[in-house]
C-alpha cells in the first residue's frame, strides 16, 4: 500500500475536519435532544408533553445505563487481571507494522463482536493500548481508536449479540403485541442462514482492508504520546502488607467465596433456562464478568485496585445515557393531537413507499437514520418491529430476513454516532472527533454496501406466515 493511498487521504482529511468541527460526545447528545425537541413541536405535540417526556425519559435508560457501566467495570476487571493482560501483550507483540496493528485490531473487535458487543469493545481498546506501548511500532492511536470500534459499527447485530434476533427467537420475552404480529422466527430464520453468513463475510473482510488502509503511514501518524495520552501501564505487583489487619485482603479466600457462590446460581440457572437463553440476559452476562474478575484479579487488594482503574472509563456513560432515555421518550412517547408519535411519522414516511422490490433499501435506511437517534439495539426493534415487520407481513416479504435488515443497518449510525464509542473513548482516553474521521470513512463505505447485500441477499430468501408458539398445556 503507497504511503499516499486514497482511504488514507480521505481519513486524515476527515480527521482534521472532525477535529476542528466535530463537538465532544456530550455536546453531540444535548444537539440531538435538541433536534429531536424542534421536530416534535413542528409536528404539533404540545411544548408541555415535549417537556414532560424529556423529564421522564431522562431517567428511563437507568437500568441499561447501569448495565453498560458493569458491562465496562466488569469486561476491565476481567482484561486487566494477570492472566488476560500477559495474553494481551503476547497478541500485541505480533504486528510488525503500523497499519497490520490497525488491521488486528478492528480483526479482534469485529470477533469479539458475534459474541458480544460489550466485550469487543473493552478488550479490543486494551489491546489497542497494549500496541500503543510498544516502542517498534509508529501506531496512529487515533486509527488504534476507531478499530477498536469497528465491531459495533459493523457485524456485531449479525451473530449471538442481535438483540433483536434474540428476542424474536425467545416469545417469552416478547411483547404480546408485537409476537401477535411477527410469530416466533427462530436462529435458523435470521443469524444462521447461509445469507446472513455472506453478509457477514464480506462486510467484516471490507471493514479490515479500510482500517489497514485507511491507517495514515508513519510519517503522518499521530501516537499517544502526540495527542498528549499517557497510556497506563499494568502493573499487578501489589504493595507490602503492613498490618495484620490486611491479611483479608491479600488472601484469595473472599474471593474464592463470591466466586463459588456466584459459580453455583449461574450452574443453576443454566440448568433450568440452557446455555443461550442465560448468556442473553445482560444481568448474567455482566455478572459472568464480575465473578471472572474476581477469580483472575485473585485478592481482593488487586480487585479493588483494577476497579478504582476502571472508573474514569465510564464516566461519559453515566452522564450522556440519560439524554438518549430523553429522546426515545421524546420520540416514542409524545404525541399531537392525532396521537401521532415522531417515531411513528419517521417510520410511515419510509414505509408508505416500500414494495417487495425496495422493502431491503427503504427499511435499511430507516433504520439506521433512527438508530442515529434511538442507539438502542433491542429497545429500538420494539420501536420498529410493529410497523416494520406489518409491512412485511402486507408485502409477503420473509420476516426473517426482515430482522436482518434491521440488524445490518442498525449498526451503520454507531460509526458516527459517538454514543457507542463512549467505552471506547473512556479507556483509550480519546475523544470522538480524534476517531470519527476515521470510522466516517468505514460509513461511506458500508452504507452503500449494507443496503446492496440486503437487497441482493434478499430475494434468495422466502415467505412464511407468522408461527405461534404452541400453547401451554
């Protein structure tokens, strides 16, 4: 690849605008609420019912703001213990380049990702920083950054992370509404077909080769040390104890007791629900976390001490959550005097054009124009999934791979968007106008791509009418 290689241009332009222009990640929320609010009011819904959901949605991502924290605290406690780190450094000692670390990188995130979005982001930003330490390598931490953001930007919805295909899979966990409309439409419907495969294929290898070359060449990339990051250094060797009263916490035997008793609730819960059904839930998935932390910190001197260093990661999530709790009340919650909601008119506006033949195109571009301002990926189905998968039902269209739909072009606004950079951001110690001119350009290119593949893709699938779950006997 020549040093003056197009995607590298266009990202270090993109860079230097996004630098210069592009507002932090808190200032880009508060902009939204904003919009979202004038929107509203042109709609008709009174200023008073605009007010009001903003004061009650602020609070109505709380529960989820908290799980993405622990999602935080939990993938940081688990990547900064011994173990993980020395695996870590051994995967960072591989790259004999810049870009080839680029390259791993968004590789490892994207990986990551089909397991779960949480955990690519947290352990593809160590790795980014582990690279970043090592004196042989000019990395551009700013390219290191978007990488590590590539997963959730790109296939993560295509694998075991869909909300939306898990919820479909699980009636239990439906809205009565909504399954009355869609059915149960199983795995073997969305994220195991040999179409969702394809899609997943070549989306990820793009992905790749725009991180490698879109990466600036040595004399154009901008270290840590550059932008004035000091990336910490793991250090696990604890301090002399120097009282009695410390032996607890430099015995592993506290630990030990979390863990088993941890251990034995999630045997039990796997046991009744199986092994998918439990790892889908984000409670357990965070708690798997937590109880690994403790079991690879080992005492519980080091386990405090990982956890002190993960706080300032998730300080941009506790503050900017609640603004998007705000806009999807706003959007989803307020009405005018027809009863008209702005997420209910943004979705007519797209589908009252949709045929057979533009049902893939239409429903994709919605669909990530919400996702913009609802980046929520199992809340915004259920904001979606009514008249989304009606309209299939209307047009014959397969629902499952109507889900597929969704959950390609679900992901397209988080490569803009900064509200799921934010772990990201928190451990690498960037902000979003140093990674957006880089993930921008992977934008350009998916957005064209996504829809295509959805299009194509979609007509070597078939119909089949919703199937109720069986009734209890």
């Amino acid at each position: 690849m020549v040093e003056n290689s197009l995607p590298a241009r266009v990202a270090l332009r993109c860079c230097a605008w996004s630098e210069r222009w592009f507002p932090d990640g808190y200032a880009f929320a508060v902009l939204m609420v904003t919009l979202v609010a004038a929107a509203a009011l042109l709609l008709g819904v009174p200023a008073s019912d605009v007010a009001g959901n903003f004061g009650t949605g602020y609070w109505g991502l709380i529960p989820f703001t908290m799980q993405m924290t622990f999602i935080i605290i939990g993938g940081y406690l688990t990547a900064d213990s011994p173990p993980i780190a020395a695996l870590t450094r051994r995967l960072a000692a591989v790259p004999r380049s810049g870009r080839g670390a680029i390259a791993l990188i968004s590789l490892f995130s994207m990986a990551l990702a089909l397991v779960h979005w949480g955990l690519s982001l947290i352990l593809a930003s160590l790795l980014a920083r582990a690279l970043s330490t090592r004196d042989d390598l000019r990395l551009d931490y700013r390219a290191a950054g978007a990488a590590a953001i590539i997963g959730s930007g790109s296939i993560w919805a295509m694998g075991l992370s869909s909300s939306a295909a898990q919820l479909q899979a699980n009636p239990a966990s439906m809205p009565p509404a909504l399954l009355a409309i869609t059915g149960v439409v199983p795995f073997s419907e969305t994220i195991f077909t040999w179409q969702s495969l394809v899609l997943t294929l070549v989306v990820g290898a793009v992905s790749a080769w725009i991180a490698w070359s879109s990466a600036p060449p040595d004399a154009q990339a901008a270290t840590a040390q550059q932008l004035g990051i000091r990336v910490p250094v793991q250090d696990h060797a604890l301090p002399a104890r120097t009282r009695p009263g410390e032996w607890l916490e430099y015995s592993p035997l506290l630990n030990l007791v979390l863990v088993a008793l941890g251990g034995s609730w999630l045997v039990m819960e796997v046991a009744a629900k199986g092994l998918v059904a439990t790892i889908s839930s984000l409670n357990t998935y965070n708690f798997i976390f937590i109880m690994l932390g403790l079991l690879l910190q080992w005492r519980p001197r080091r386990f405090m001490s990982a956890l002190s260093r993960s706080i300032p990661s998730v300080a941009g999530v506790l503050i900017q959550f609640p603004l998007y709790g705000a806009i999807a009340a706003m959007m989803t919650s307020a009405k005018n005097g027809a009863g008209v909601t702005l997420a209910t008119q943004i979705t007519h506006f797209f589908t009252q054009f949709t045929s057979t033949h533009t049902f893939a195109v239409i429903v994709g571009a919605y669909s990530a124009v919400l996702g913009i301002f609802l980046p929520s990926g199992g809340g915004k189905w259920l904001v979606e999934a009514p008249y989304v998968m009606q309209v299939a039902n209307e047009l014959q269209y397969p629902l499952g791979w109507a889900v597929q739909i969704y959950n390609a072009a679900e992901a397209l606004p988080n490569l803009i968007n900064p509200f799921w950079m934010l772990p990201v951001l928190g451990i690498m110690g960037l902000k979003a106008r140093d990674v957006i001119g880089y993930t921008f350009v992977q934008f350009l290119v998916h957005v064209p791509l996504v829809l295509f593949l959805l299009w194509i893709l979609g007509t070597t699938t078939a119909y089949h009418p919703p199937v109720m779950p069986a009734a209890a006997p």
